[in-house]
C-alpha cells in the first residue's frame, strides 16, 4: 500500500504538472473558489478485534460543481488532476488505516507479551513455591500428628501397664494380710451398724 500510494502521489504530482501547462498557473484561483463546506470528509469508525480497537477511516466524498472545469484552457486537464489527487487522498485514507491498525495491534501484542512474560516468569513460579511450601508444612505437620498420635498410644499402654501392676501390687499385698480370704465391711460391727449400713447399701 505504500509503494501504492507512492505511485499515486508521483501522478497525482505529473498530472498537477500537466494541468499546469495546459490551464497555466490556476492554483490562486482554485483556493478563492473553495467552497465553505469541504467536499472530501473522513469518517470514523470503530471495529474491535481480540479485544483491541481498531479506528477505520472512509472517505466522504460529496460532489461540488467546480467552475474551473468550465475553463475553456485545460478544463480537462484540472479535472483529471482533481481525480488523480482524489484516488491519492483514498489510498492515503487506506493506508492511514492500516498503520494506525498495525500501531494499536503492535501495542495491545506488546502488552500482551510483557503479561505473558510476567506470569511465566514471576507469578507461576511464586505459586508454585508457594504451593511447594505448603504441601512441605502439610507432610510435616501429618508426620507431627502421627508422632504425637503413637506417643498417646505409648503412653496409654504405659499408665495401663502401671495401673495393672498397681492392681497386682495391692492383689499380693491384701492377699499377704488377709490370707487370700474376702473380708467384709461389715465384719467388726454390731448387728444394727451391720443393718443400716446394708440398708445404705454399703
């Protein structure tokens, strides 16, 4: 589009040139006779792509009598001239498209590249150390909880341990005293002590 628009401009330029020779030094008249309201527009618009805004430009081209066509020298002439630069200013309306939509892509890649590079290189990797750092914590508070678990269970059969040699301690010592025979509560006691504490039950 651009060496397109080169060529354009280079006949665009000629055929200035050519009009020149043909109607003589026309331009001071042309620039008195422009009208107020401007005959070639461009319109905006807006097209949205991934995301990123592209503007699109459009020629608006509204069609003005020229009284430089009704010259009787080189009418012809400024008329293929105003043509000419005509499809020049189109191209260039294409072409400022085009780089302005080149610019806003390249903009939103680049953006997009540097979010790429920051979550491949500083975000991911900190996850994954923070992950690494709590599964390690978690392995080790599961191997805490299993030590503490066996040193209850240790323990418990421990103080079980000690409670049945305790029993058997007081098993030997009331059978070394009372000759391995039961002896009652009530033994030693009147018969109404012995009645009310059955009555008490105990």
């Amino acid at each position: 589009t651009k060496i397109q628009m080169g060529v354009n401009m280079k006949n665009a330029a000629f055929s200035h040139t050519e009009a020149t020779w043909a109607a003589g030094d026309f331009n001071d008249q042309v620039i008195d006779n422009i009208p107020n309201d401007a005959s070639y527009r461009v319109t905006l618009s807006l097209q949205n792509i991934t995301g990123v805004k592209i503007p699109i430009f459009r020629p608006d081209v509204v069609e003005i009598d020229d009284a430089m066509v009704g010259l009787s020298k080189g009418g012809r002439q400024i008329t293929k001239c105003k043509e000419t630069y005509t499809k020049a200013l189109d191209d260039l309306i294409k072409l400022a498209t085009l780089q302005t939509s080149v610019i806003a892509l390249d903009d939103a890649l680049r953006i997009t590249n540097r979010r790429v590079n920051a979550l491949e290189f500083f975000v991911v990797p900190r996850f994954e150390s923070t992950v690494t750092y709590i599964l390690s914590e978690l392995d080790e508070a599961e191997r805490e909880d299993m030590f503490r678990l066996k040193k209850v269970v240790a323990n418990k059969l421990e103080a079980d341990a000690a409670e049945e040699e305790e029993l058997k301690r007081k098993q030997e010592i009331y059978e070394a005293e009372f000759g391995g025979e039961r002896v009652s509560l009530l033994d030693g006691f009147d018969d109404s002590t012995a009645v009310l504490l059955n009555e008490l039950d105990l």
